[in-house]
C-alpha cells in the first residue's frame, strides 16, 4: 500500500496521503493493530504544513468516531467495511 505524497504527523497515529487510483486524499489512523482510512478534502491535507494544530484536532474528532464517522473510508479490519469499503481497501493494498 503506498499512499502518494504521504505525510507522517510523528507521535499522533496517523498520517495523511493521495490515492491515484481512487483520486481522494485520506488520512490514515493507526489504532492498535488496524489502520482506518478516512477521506479528507485536499485542503485538509495542505493543513499538514499549513496548520498542524488544526489537523491534528480534526484526526481526534474523526478517531473519536471512528467507522462511524461520516468520513469513514475503509479499514484494515474486514469486519468494519462493507462490500464497497473492501472493495476500496483492496484497491488500496494493490496501490
């Protein structure tokens, strides 16, 4: 799996990237042994460098949701996604 222009936010648990074959940036989410994936809008990820603060608050609010979450893309863990959700973790894997 290998996330395009991938960002690593150091001691938060999650990082943010681009997928060419999907064409959507997601953050990632790392919760013990399963990584969630979350689509966020291209000036979310520009907050990286531009404003960290304001996207590591914005990783909280979306981890405290988590598969709930509106924003909800895929994750690791089949039994959170549905058919389309693997679909789309597959995809990324194959990246």
């Amino acid at each position: 799996m290998a996330l395009r222009n991938k960002l690593t936010r150091t001691g938060k648990s999650y990082s943010v990237g681009y997928s060419p074959t999907l064409r959507v940036d997601l953050m990632q989410i790392v919760t013990g042994v399963k990584a969630r994936y979350y689509k966020i809008s291209r000036d979310e990820y520009t907050w990286f460098t531009k404003d960290p603060a304001r996207l590591d608050k914005l990783a909280q609010l979306i981890a405290k949701d988590g598969a709930k979450s509106t924003r909800f893309f895929c994750s690791s863990d089949q039994s959170e996604n549905s058919p389309e959700q693997m679909k789309r973790f597959r995809t990324l894997v194959d990246e």
